[in-house]
C-alpha cells in the first residue's frame, strides 16, 4: 500500500513532532513547514494527498496560504483553528478549506478527519474513472453543467472553480434535484462525518456555491427548505 503524504504547516514544533510519529503509525508520511511562505512554496512545488494548515503562523497566515493557492488548488486542506473561534472556521471555508478542526484536538479525532476527508477524494476519484466510462457523463440542471468525467462546472455556459467539497455538495444536490437533502445527509456523505451542533461548515460551503453562481446568473438554484435542508431547483417550478 502506497503511503499517503501529508504536509503539515503550522509553527507549533512540539505538536509535529507529535504528529509526524502518530501519523507515522498510521502509514503517513508527514512533511512539516513552520512557517506560511514555506508551507505555500512547498504546496506549490510537490504533490501531497493533504495540507494541515494552521491559522496563525509567521510570515504568512493561514488564510493568507489559503487565498494565494487559489481555488485551481486541488489538495484538500484541513484548517486548524482556534478552539471556539467561529469566524477564523467559516473563513477559512470561505477561502477554500474542505472542513477544520479546532484546537486543542485528540489525536484520533485528527485521524478521523484525514481519513474522511481521504475517502471522500477516493470515492470522487472513483466516480470520474467510471463516469469517463459512460457516454452520459454530463448532468444538466437548471442553467448548471456538470462534467463527471473532468469534474468542470459550468454555469449558463460560464465555467465555474469549486474546491472538492464544494463540487460534491453541488453533485449530490443536483443527482437528487427537486428532493430536499437534509444538512445532516450533506455532511456525513461529503464531509464523511456528523454534523456537531452550530456547526456552519455545510452552510458555508452552500454560501460559497452560490455566490460563484449568482456571478453570472440572477436565479436561485439552491433553495434553503428551514428546519429541512437544501434542495437543488430544476427550473420548472411554478
């Protein structure tokens, strides 16, 4: 089995050190930056299954790695926030993040994330090799193109940029077009985990899809259901 490689940007050396010999038990190789200009370059010059990324670091932040990778990068990255700290989560989602986790955390509740967050890519992955496979591996819904096979969005004939989770939010929303997918649905499905209390992460994501929408578009096409979930309109609604 292939180990996975995880670049870990955070200026803590004690906490990877501590991280580089767990993770080492569980088959991943840990490749530390202490600071957010390093940690950038090193994003940009070598491939890695997953970036670690901590908010407050020298040099660059977290969110300042975050906006200068830009949506075109691919790697999932896994924020790692203050404990209680709401808006240092929800921009880090905004900028790009596919989920946080706060700090203090236990060890295993680390290796969960990683491992969903790794599945999730795997399960993505997996679809495109079989939509590439199939002649109709194109959904069109309300305005909105979805390429299974090269995973482009398009909309109105606009192409749009959406990081991973972002793409199989909408993905889900639109397979199951006209059906409310309750937040609880979203997240075990996509982020691989359940759905804590106050946690915004499906929202943000949502927020997020929307407003690369609305960019060349004034219709609504997910639809907020109170109480319920989210629902992707077809466009025939009366």
């Amino acid at each position: 089995m292939n180990k996975k490689h995880i670049l870990l940007i955070d200026d803590d050396h004690e906490l990877a050190e501590l991280l580089v010999d767990y993770l080492a038990q569980q088959d991943f190789i840990v490749h530390c930056c202490f600071d957010g200009q390093s940690g950038l370059e090193q994003a940009y010059n070598n491939k890695f299954d997953l970036i670690l990324l901590d908010v407050m670091m020298p040099k660059l932040n977290g969110f300042e790695v975050l906006k200068a990778l830009g949506s075109e990068h691919k790697t999932p990255i896994l924020m790692l926030t203050a404990k209680g700290d709401n808006n240092d989560k929800v921009l880090g989602l905004e900028l790009g993040a596919d989920d946080y986790l706060a700090k203090p955390f236990h060890h295993q509740e680390l290796l969960a994330r990683i491992k969903a967050i790794l599945r999730r890519i795997t399960v993505v992955n997996q679809q495109n090799q079989q939509a590439l496979q199939q002649q109709n591996s194109i959904l069109h819904v309300n305005g909105i193109e979805l390429n299974h096979g090269t995973r482009a969005v398009f909309c109105h004939q606009n192409a749009i940029e959406l990081t991973g989770a972002e793409y199989q939010i909408l993905t889900l929303l639109m397979e199951q077009q006209g059906k409310i997918i309750s937040k609880d649905t979203i997240s075990e499905q996509v982020l691989g985990r359940k759905l804590s209390p106050f946690d915004r992460s499906i929202d943000v994501h949502i927020g997020n899809v929307r407003r690369k929408f609305s960019s060349f578009c004034n219709d609504e096409k997910i639809k907020t259901v109170r109480g319920a979930g989210y629902l992707f309109l077809t466009g025939i609604e009366a």
